[in-house]
C-alpha cells in the first residue's frame, strides 16, 4: 500500500547521501526529489529521471523557503488535496509497536497517516516524530495533538499560508495555522530516523547553519515572528528556541459527518483510535 497524496523531497547537494531518497526507493514508495538546476547532472545519474523535478531558480540564498512554496504550487496543479514534503536526510521509517520501533518495509504507515487526517475537517498538517525523540521506556499515545511537525510532513493544500523567512520554517507555519484554530497531528505511531541537524553536508548546512551565530539567528527569528509564545534558552550546549503550546489545546479535532469509521479501520488496518469528545 502506498501514499494516495504526493510524496516530494527536497534536496541540495546530497545525490551522494540521498538517505530519503534511498528509504523510499527500498521501501518502493513513489516519490518526486526537487533539485535546482545546476545538481541535475549528478542527481540523473543515480536517481530515475522521471522521479526528478527541476525547479525553475537556483541558489537564492533563502534556504528551502523558495522550494517548498514551488512544491506547494506543483502538487496543487496535480489536483492533490494534501502533499508530502520530506527533507532529504531521513534514513528509514518506523512503525512503533509497545516502544519498540519496527522498519517498515512500504509505503502503508503513509497511507494510514492519510486515511486517518482524512476522517477530520481541520487537520493543517501532520507528520512523522523523529525516532531521537521516542522514549524507551514510556509508553505513548499514537499521536500528539497542537504541537510542531518537523521534516516529514503531510501538508492541506488550500490553507491561506505559505512557508516563509528564513529559519525554521515548519515551526513557525504550524504555529500560524494553530492561531488560526486548525489542528495539528504529530504521529508517534509511525516515526521517521532523520539525521541530526548539521551532522551533514549540504542542505541548508552551510547557508544557514554554519554562519556566524547561526543557532542564536534562528532562534531569534522565531520569537520576533511569535513573540506572544516562543523564548530562547540556552539547552543541550546551545541557543534554542522554547515555543509554548499551552493555548492550543482548545484547538478539537472535527470529525467528518456521515463517515464510517470502523469501515476503515477494518480495510486499511489502522492502529489509532478516532478521537471522541470527554
């Protein structure tokens, strides 16, 4: 089982890494990666032609800001209600079952994902959790409801917003659409092995991250952008920022009326329960 939305990937400088590009290849999930014209040479010569999408501008200087607004655009030209947009340094995807992460060998969590944030009328974006961030010993619920989706993202395409700035890009849009009473779904079901930021080369290391106190300008940017929510601290040997999610959690999930949830829970096999009104 695959996705039914589009699955694109945003890459730079990695044909060589390409560890999203190799998950999804093994996992035999189709895909798009999206490359600035300058890489496509290297990129064609390890990925199928067909999979790749040149965009129409190169080196900007604006990070993957430009990119994902042309993702954003394309997916909507090919009638998708939703798109995915990974990054390109996930290693492999996981399916969590009593905290023990299980490999996934295709593309049915994606599909599952879908199935389930299709079932409501106000869910702006969704995703994967990082593997880095699953406890071992505690046991979770399914998902996280009102909080930040970083990297593997599963993207309404007829919200208002499009990504914007510089840094942190995916914080600061799920929190636009949390102020604007949307939902938001951060699986912990199904996680995705993302690389630790600045462990690799390329991407948006050397433009954004490397550059003269790069932590603290990202930082920053967000409280300027939600100074009412996010302050930065000094955690884990560097500048970080702290977003508040507190007064979210009046944000409620709206099912979808007339829909026969067991059906589907019989037909594709999901492990999450619907949510219901206490």
């Amino acid at each position: 089982m695959n996705p039914k939305y589009p699955v694109y990937i945003i890459s730079k400088g990695r044909w060589e890494s390409r560890k999203t590009s190799k998950a999804l290849e093994e996992m035999r999930v189709p895909y798009y990666i999206v490359i600035e014209p300058q890489e496509y040479d290297q990129y064609a010569n390890v990925i199928d032609s067909n999979k790749i999408l040149t965009l129409p501008f190169s080196e900007l200087g604006q990070g993957s800001i430009p990119a994902r607004n042309w993702v954003w655009k394309d997916s909507i030209k090919r009638g998708a209600k939703r798109h995915w947009i990974l990054d390109d340094n996930i290693a492999s995807f996981h399916r969590l079952n009593r905290n023990l992460p299980v490999p996934v060998a295709s593309g049915t969590i994606f599909r599952c994902a879908e199935d389930f944030v299709d079932r409501y009328e106000n869910v702006a974006i969704s995703g994967f959790e990082y593997f880095m961030f699953i406890p071992r010993k505690t046991k979770l619920a399914p998902f996280r409801l009102n909080t930040r989706v970083y990297s593997c993202i599963l993207l309404k395409n007829d919200l208002p917003h499009r990504w914007r700035g510089r840094y942190n890009e995916d914080t600061d849009l799920s929190i636009r659409v949390l102020k604007d009473g949307w939902c938001t779904i951060l699986f912990q079901a199904f996680i995705c092995d993302k690389a630790t930021t600045m462990t690799m080369t390329g991407g948006n290391t050397e433009d954004l991250y490397e550059i003269q106190d790069g932590r603290l300008k990202m930082a920053q940017s967000l409280v300027d952008q939600h100074p009412d929510i996010v302050k930065i601290s000094w955690k884990f040997n560097r500048w970080q920022h702290q977003v508040n999610y507190r007064p979210f959690k009046l944000n409620k999930l709206i099912k979808k009326p007339n829909l026969n949830i067991p059906n589907i829970v019989n037909n594709y096999g999901m492990i999450l329960k619907p949510y219901k009104k206490r």
